[in-house]
C-alpha cells in the first residue's frame, strides 16, 4: 500500500451546508478499513466543529484553525501549534466595529468586507501576522501557520510523510497543504485555481466527490493518478526524461567496478531531494560516507537491528547500515532476522520509501526462499544491486519490474535474468556504449534501451574499509610464503598485509617484491591500479634496499586506506 492516508477539507469537500452525508460517511469508514488513516483539515475551530460534525471519532487526527491546532480525537487531547492572539488585536477590532469576530484557540476569524480594517489594524500594532482568504471568510493567523504546516504535524504523530498522503479541498486555503501532498486532487464545486493545480479532479462535487475519490484510492492506490514527478529520475533517453517508478523492484547489475554504487549513490541524492527515505545494505562499505545518511555499523562493529528499526521509524532519517563487520557467511541470517521488523515499519507507514540493497547475493542468495515477503509488491520501492543476479534468490527475482544492466555485459545480464526467471529474452538487445545503462521492464512489451544515467554529486571512496579492515575471502588474500615456501601467512585486509610485511624477513619480502606479486594483488583483489602502479615502479627499481622498497609499499597503502575514510571535493 503506498497511500497510508486521506487528508480531507471539511466545508464545501467533505461537508455539504455543514453536514456529511450518510454515505460519504460510509465512504471513509471503507477507508479506514482498508488500513489507511484520516485526516481533517479545516479553518473552523475546534468546539465549532464538533458541534458540527458529531462523527468527529472516525477521524485519527484534526488540524483546526487553518492549521494552528492539533486534536487527536482518540484520546481528546488539544495542542495549539501557535501562540494566542494578540488581545490588543482583538479588542481593537472589536472597537472597529468588526462583526461577526470569533476568537479561536490562536485563529481570529470574521467576513469579507472587513479586510480593509483587519490590515489597518494589523499594520497600526505592527503585528507579524497573515491574512487568509476562504470564500468570503477572512481568517488571521501567526506567520508560517497554514492548513500545510498542520498537516505536517498531524503526520509526523502519525510516523507518515507527506508523500504517502492524498489530499483533497476546494478553496483558496487549500493550496497549501493540496501542494504538500503526495498526490492533491480538487472535488468538482472547487475554485478553478484549486482545479488547474490539483493532480486529480473529480467528477462529483462535495461529499459524492470525496467518495468517487476513496473508490479510486482503494481499488488501485498509486495507480490512481500517473504523476511522473512521483517518480525518482533514472536519466535521460532520446531527450526525455527517464523515471522509476515509485513502487519498482530494480535489479541494477553488471560486472565489478563498472559504475553500480555511483548509479546507486546518484539515485539516493534524487531521493533526498524529494524528501524520500532510503535505507541501505551496504555488506563492504561501499557507501561509507554517503551524504544525507545515518551511518550504522562500521568494519569493526556490526549494525544493531533495534537502532535500525528506531532510526528507520523516524521520518526523514536515510540509513546506511555497512556490514563489514559481519562475515559473508553471516549476513543472509542477519537480513534475514531483519525482515519482519522492517516489513512492520512499511507495513504501517510505507517507509523506507526505497530499500537499496547492495551484494544481493550476498544478502538474498538463492538458497534461502523465505524473503520474498517483505520485498512483494505490496511493500514497493526495492533495488536490488549485484554482480551475480544468477546467485539471487529466485522468489525475489520474480519480483523484479525493471533492470538496469550496465557495462559491454549488459547483454548478458538480460539474458541471465531472462533464463532464472523462465521469461524469453527480448530480441535485438542494444549495446550500450559509453556511460548509458540498458533498462528494461520484463512486464512491458516495450524492448531494452539505452538510458544516460544522472551522474552523482558526490564520489565515495569504493570499498575503502572492506580492503582496510575487512575480510576478503581466502582467494581474495595475500600470502607471504617466501622463496622455499616454508611459510603460508594469509593477509586477509590491508592492515593485516602491512602488519605482516612490517614483520616478515628481508628474503621474503624481497621474494615477493621482485615476483611483482604485491602490484597483482593490488591490481587484481583491492582493484586500486593507482596503488598498484606505484607498487610496480617499486617492484622494478633495483636500487632501493629491503626497507627503502618496504616502506615506500607500506607509505603508499597507509595514505590510501588507512586516513579516515570520505567523500572528496569534487
């Protein structure tokens, strides 16, 4: 479910004359079933609108006075999210001749035309406040309160984000908090503004335009309205924009080293932009440093599942939860054991907007089944990133709605998730040449194309901590054996390898020195040609001694990996 939430005018979209009819009432209870909360959002004061609208109950939270009170009806509880008004305001409007005047909980309320006086008075006490219009109505308000900061509020009770909200009105207060929607929509009676800025607008007016509404919402949630700009931005083809849906299960893969965590880390700066939260499993710290994130677990401790879930339960708080610490034969039951608390957290309020998981098979490998719950399409927003899609479970393959295949393998890539997934490969699969990526939607007829993918602000440091401190498996780590063998010592990280050649006899270090084996490693498993280039030009310089040789090596790998670790100035 990716709507959580009706927010919903009172007067002239929930309420006709002031009242809610049988069946527009019948309308929400099927709402409220359905697992979504409501929401209303009126400029009436609270006592007003209870004596109004006696079936106040059905509704989980009330914003009032245009957005300056919170009532919870569950609990009866109040909270004014502005201060009183100002008595001399009050009494000098009354003293004005001001009438009808209703003095609310921080609202102060009267009719048209008493605009004119209202800003003399305003301007003669040099008060900071705002002036709101509402068919006729002539509201006065603290500056910055509006039906959108206390729908804000409302929803930050709620644990839920704007994004995961239909709003509904037809005034000119409505802008506000119709903007701040995921998706807005305008019953057919409302102003033509209201209408030319709302993504939806019903056919029925008032309360019989409300329910045409929840019918829709129901029956087909995020697809009710199409809105592109609810989608996160991939790239560009043929001068369009190309976007991701936001309920799509993404498979991005290709061989190592060929772009997949700076497409990742470009799709997470769209995601900040636009205010959706990402959590993300990073098993060798690929994203250390990440902006706009809450780093957990480090190469040396591993992430708490109960900080998690806390921090992933705050709205707007993005987490990358490195898992260096953990070894690679641990990490399926961790993620396992993460699942149902974290499919709890978007159950009820559909975030993480998006769950980022690198290594995939690592974390979801083909020989457990019992994760393709959490990652079903009722809980949407999922990439998936590996070099191995063949290695991934073949339940959450089968969830997959596009794939972005990336380097001269692209091809394959297809054709790997085609023959896991009993699908037909498309026919006529382009190249992609350059930095384009290949996408494509296996439940589209549509075939394979190439995409410019957005290229990121930020440039992180690609498994700096996994070689510096964590475990490469026993092909990926370096062995000191020297010239007769006589010794098998395994250097399973970086700081292992300097610790050991600090130690290891001059024959043996100048054994290896001269094999050229310390630039192949470096070349081959840490994948840092810099480093291993630098090497090499030690490896081949005859005249440097034993420790000269040694401590140019070990100086070269210190200042690459074992400074703190961060994102550089681009």
């Amino acid at each position: 479910m990716y709507f959580m939430a009706l927010a919903t005018d009172y007067d002239g979209t929930l309420a006709h004359n002031g009242l809610v009819s049988a069946s527009t009432l019948a309308a929400l209870e099927k709402l409220k079933r359905s697992g979504r909360k409501l929401i209303l959002v009126t400029g009436r004061e609270l006592p007003d609108l209870k004596e109004a609208f006696r079936e106040i109950g059905m509704f989980d939270k009330v914003v009032a006075e245009n957005g300056a009170l919170i009532y919870t009806p569950a609990s009866e509880e109040e909270r004014t999210l502005s201060p009183s008004p100002s008595t001399d305001l009050v009494d000098r409007l009354k003293k004005r001749g001001v009438k009808p005047l209703s003095v609310g909980r921080s609202i102060v309320a009267t009719w048209e035309p008493h605009q004119a006086t209202v800003l003399d008075v305003i301007k003669k006490l040099g008060l900071e406040l705002e002036i709101v219009f509402n068919k006729g109505a002539v509201m006065i308000l603290p500056s910055g309160t509006n039906k959108a900061t206390g729908l804000a509020a409302a929803l930050a009770d709620l644990t839920l984000s704007p994004t995961n909200v239909v709003a509904v009105g037809d005034a000119e207060n409505d802008h506000a908090f119709l903007r701040a929607a995921g998706l807005s929509a305008a019953v057919a009676n409302a102003l033509p503004a209201v209408k030319e800025t709302a993504d939806l607008v019903t056919k029925g007016a008032r309360g019989k335009g409300v329910e045409e509404l929840i019918q829709k919402l129901i029956k087909l949630d995020h697809l009710i309205v199409r809105k592109r700009s609810r989608g996160v931005l991939l790239g560009t083809a043929r001068d369009k924009n190309v976007y991701l849906s936001p309920v799509e299960t993404v498979l991005i893969a290709g061989s190592s080293g060929i772009g997949k965590s700076t497409l990742a880390t470009a799709l997470t700066e769209r995601l900040v932009e636009k205010e959706l939260q990402f959590c993300i499993f990073d098993p060798e710290g690929d994203y250390d440093g990440l902006r706009g994130a809450v780093p957990l677990g480090n190469a040396s401790s591993a992430p708490g599942k109960d900080q998690l879930l806390e921090l992933v339960d705050k709205q707007g708080t993005n987490v990358v939860v490195n898992g260096l610490a953990l070894k690679v034969e641990e990490r399926p039951d961790f993620f396992a054991e993460l699942l149902p608390g974290l499919g709890s957290v978007r159950y009820r309020t559909a975030r993480p907007h998006w769950l980022i998981i690198d290594e995939a098979h690592h974390l979801l490998p083909k020989k457990r089944e019992d994760t393709r719950a959490v990652l079903s399409l009722e809980l949407p927003g999922t990439v998936l990133i590996t070099v191995h899609p063949e290695a991934i479970s073949t339940g959450v393959l089968r969830l997959v709605t596009a794939v972005i295949a990336l380097g001269p393998k692209a091809k394959d890539v297809i054709k790997t998730f085609c023959k896991e997934t009993d699908l037909k490969a498309p026919k006529d699969i382009p190249t992609p040449e350059g930095n384009r990526v290949l996408l494509w939607r296996p439940r589209d007829d549509k075939k394979p194309f190439t995409v410019k993918p957005v290229e990121p602000d930020q440039s992180l440091k690609r498994h700096s901590r996994k070689y510096a401190e964590g475990e490469l498996d026993e092909a990926g780590s370096f062995y000191f054996t020297g010239p007769k063998k006589a010794m098998n010592l395994r250097a399973h990280n970086l700081i292992i390898f300097a610790r050991m050649a600090e130690g290891v006899d001059d024959k043996t270090w100048e054994y290896h020195l001269r094999a050229g084996d310390y630039s192949k490693w470096f070349r081959q498993q840490i994948r840092d040609k810099e480093l291993a280039r630098e090497t090499a030009e030690a490896e081949k310089d005859k005249r440097l001694s034993p420790e000269q040789s040694r401590k140019r090596v070990l100086e070269a790998v210190r200042r690459r990996y074992t400074a703190p670790a961060s994102a550089p100035e681009k």
